[in-house]
C-alpha cells in the first residue's frame, strides 16, 4: 500500500506555504512583496486556486521563508508504484557509499568484482539505465559499482576506473536529485571533483567545474550562474563541457527572470553544438550535448519564463528524436508543462505530459513542476467535467486519489 495526499483539491504546496508563512509570522501582503510576486497571486497560491508553475517563484517564496524549496514542495515524495518504492529504498546506500568512501581510497568492506564486470556495469549504466531515467535500476547497481571502481583506481585500470567512477557519482547525484534528496546531490558533486583531481586532465577537471555548477541548481541561482560562466572558460574545457556550461547558465539566468541572457546562452550554446561531431561519444557517460539538446532546453527555459503556447514553436524545430529516452521524456514533459499554461493548448498540454510518462515515468512522476501542473488541471477539469486520462495521471504522479 502506498501513500497519497488525501484530495487532489491541489492544495499541498499552497497549504504547506501558509503554514511556514505563519509560523515565521509573515503576513500574506509582506511575504508576497519580499518574494517579488503579488499579493492575489501567492493568495491563490495558498488556497490551491493557482500553481507554481516556475522555478523564480518557488525559489523566491523559499527564500522569503528561508527554507529549502523542498520544503514547500514536500519532496522526497511517497512513491505510487513498486518501482518507485525501490529508487527510494536504494537512496540509503547511495549515501553509504557517497560518504563512506572518498576517491582514492579503498573500501574494506566488500572485494571487489573483477574490472571486466565493473565495465560492463558502467557500460550498462551509460548505455541502457541513465537514458531511460531508470532511477530505481541505477539505485540499484550503484553503490556496488562505486565501491568497486573505488578498488579499480587502484589497479592496472586508474583512469578508466576514474572517467567511469566520475561517471557514477554523477548519476548518483541525479537520482538524488530527482528523487528530492538535494544534500547527497552536492556530495555526488564534491567526488565528481575529487575523481577529476585524481585523474588530472584538464578535460575532466572542467566536467567537474560544470557538474558543480548543474548540482548548486536552487541552493543559489546567481551562484550558480557564475559558477557556469566560470566553466564556460575553464582551462583546457571541451566544446561539450563548455556548452552544457552556457546550457547551465541560461537556466540560471531564466529562474532568475532574465529571459534575454538565457536566450543569448542558448544562442551561444547552439553554435557551439553545431561545432561539434555529429558522431562525437566524447562524455556521453555524463554529457548529452547536441543541436537536438540544444532545442530542448529551449523548450524547458521556455516553459520556466512562461512563454505558454508559443513553445510549441519551438518545439517544431527540435530533433528529439535523435537523443536519448531521458531527454526525449523531458522534452515532452517540459513541452507539455509550458502547453497547460495557455488555455488554448491545454489538451495538448496533457497530451504530451502523457507521452512524456510513457517515455519515462520515474522523471515524470516526481517532477515537481508536473505534479503542481496536473493539480492546476485536475482542479480545472472538476469545474470543467475533465477526462478519465488526467484522472489517471494525477494518481500515478500522487497528487490525487483514485476513483
């Protein structure tokens, strides 16, 4: 038996909201004038009537209330399904194995497995688990597969155990991330880093610049910002790395408002992309760079800056499907999300929020954007006698029960 919110009236966050803003002994009119937002719109806000369809806003009403934006969000959330259960159930040894072990020492717990099944596990990681966003398939073989390439480091096999150990730090601090458990995404970071010193080229010391800055995310966007500007001209940086860090800065900039900045970004990012080998494997464990990626974080900075219908646009434009499932569900799903905020295009809003779950249902089922998207909806539709298909997706992402 899982856990659900005991309506799907979309009030979670918005009740959340008005708790910590009482205790903390805001009124509704001074919390809405620190966070930049007005005073009817956080009112809606809090009695469920609008979402908080944007990372500027969430991020400003949790600095407002000095927590974290988990905390109104109320990630990690419940899992809805078996799968979900078991990427939750994994998270405690991800952070065993995260803080147990630094780069370049060597576990006495376990042995190791031998190196040919620590590449073939890392190959598995690459290839097939992180483009599925299959998060409960990489909790499950990562904390084996860190310890043992923490004991490769030290064999015949140094550096391709540290471009494949960076690898799985990096995909440990995605899955917490996604699954709302921020604090191990910034150690994920830390050992990214010290597996990059440990391996001492250039290349990867500038990933590692850049997976510092794409995991600071919330904790502070104007940080973060010149954390990508500063990997952007990191000594000896490939074109990859260099324009997911233009890729990171836009986001940025585009929670921060600047919409003019995040677009000159993704300008400079695109052309960047199209410099680069079309058949160019280089850092795929950890980077997805292309022209097709390119376009879709046009879409998702899209969404973030509100440019409702005319996303889709944009989205004509994007060859999605050239990149992996991941980045083909995020797609859909930021493309879906930016539909529902126009009136006209909300049916095909939830037409590709639906695709977007096909693809990859643990990316979007505890995505918190969606989640407040499909409560707006489900709202709507008991005004506006909406469908059996909204219905089913509000349960499966726990924001409603069933029935």
């Amino acid at each position: 038996m899982f856990n659900h919110p005991p309506s799907g009236d979309g009030s979670e966050l918005g009740r959340r909201l008005r708790e910590i803003r009482s205790w903390r002994q805001l009124t509704l009119r001074a919390a809405a004038q620190l966070s930049g937002i007005s005073y009817t719109y956080l009112g809606q806000i809090e009695r469920g009537e609008k979402p908080v369809n944007n990372r500027r806003v969430l991020e400003a009403l949790a600095k407002t209330l000095r927590v974290a934006p988990t905390e109104l969000t109320g990630a990690p959330y419940p899992p809805t399904d078996p799968v979900g259960s078991d990427a939750h159930a994994a998270l405690d040894a991800i952070e065993s194995v995260l803080t147990e072990w630094l780069p370049g020492e060597i576990p006495d717990d376990l042995p190791p497995r031998p190196w040919a099944l620590a590449a073939a596990e890392t190959d598995r990681l690459t290839t097939v688990l992180r483009p599925r966003s299959d998060y409960a398939g990489q909790g499950e073989i990562l904390p084996l597969l860190i310890r043992d390439l923490l004991f490769h480091v030290h064999s015949e096999h140094r550096y391709s155990a540290l471009e494949a150990l960076m690898t799985a730090y990096y995909a440990a601090g995605n899955v917490a991330a996604r699954l709302g458990k921020r604090q191990l995404t910034y150690v994920a970071g830390e050992r990214v880093r010290a597996a990059a010193e440990l391996l001492g080229q250039p290349e990867w010391l500038a990933v590692s610049a850049w997976v510092r800055a794409q995991f600071l995310s919330a904790a502070s966007r104007r940080r973060q910002y010149d954390l990508a500007m500063a990997s952007v001209e990191f000594p000896g940086a490939r074109l990859e790395s260099r324009g997911m860090s233009h890729l990171t800065a836009a986001m940025a900039a585009a929670a921060q408002g600047d919409g003019s900045t995040a677009r000159a970004h993704l300008d400079d990012a695109d052309r960047m992309a199209r410099e680069v080998s079309p058949t160019s494997s280089w850092g795929m464990g950890t980077l997805n760079f292309s022209p097709a990626n390119v376009g879709i974080w046009r879409v998702a900075i899209g969404t973030e800056l509100g440019d409702g219908g005319k996303i889709a646009e944009i989205a004509r434009t994007v060859e999605w499907q050239r990149m992996p499932i991941s980045r083909q569900g995020a797609f859909w799903m930021d493309l879906g999300r930016g539909l529902l905020q126009d009136r006209q295009t909300r049916e095909n809003g939830l037409r590709a929020l639906l695709q977007a779950e096909t693809l990859t249902p643990q990316q979007v089922r505890v995505n918190p954007f969606v989640r407040e998207a499909v409560s707006d909806q489900l709202r709507r539709a008991r005004r506006d006698a909406g469908g059996r298909e909204l219905r089913g997706l509000a349960w499966r992402v726990g924001v409603a029960p069933i029935g």
